[in-house]
C-alpha cells in the first residue's frame, strides 16, 4: 500500500478524509470526502458535511456521471 500523490500524509489529517474511491480510467481517480464533521459552508460552495462512498459512469460522448452516498 503507498500514500497516493495528492494525499494526507499525517496519520491524523484535520482536514482531509479520503474515504469512497471509483477511477474512471487508469488516469482519473475520483475521491469522496468524508469530512471532518463541521457542516458549515460558505455561500460560494454550498455542500452537505461529506462523502462515505462514490461510484459512477463514465459517458459515450467522454463525460462522467457521479453517484454518491451521503454521510450517514
């Protein structure tokens, strides 16, 4: 197991938690977040808290569709 490019390297990240993966080709690795707990947003980038798990679609015309499951 190696620590992906781009990752947390910390054992224990505050604001960064990797949980659902789903690659769309050997080049696109797509993450959900599953947050840190904190369900405030700015009005800029409205969000709910995070992510626990994604999977998705990648389209004919090269276009991806994403389904996720919120955090419970």
């Amino acid at each position: 197991m190696c620590i992906l490019k781009g990752f947390p390297t910390a054992l224990k990240s505050t604001t960064s938690f990797p949980f659902g993966m789903w690659f769309a080709n050997p080049d696109t690795l797509y993450v959900a977040d599953e947050g840190n707990g904190d369900s405030t947003y700015s009005t800029a980038a409205p969000a709910t808290d995070g992510l626990r798990n994604i999977t998705g679609r990648v389209n004919r015309d090269g276009t991806v569709t994403i389904w996720r499951s919120p955090r419970p």
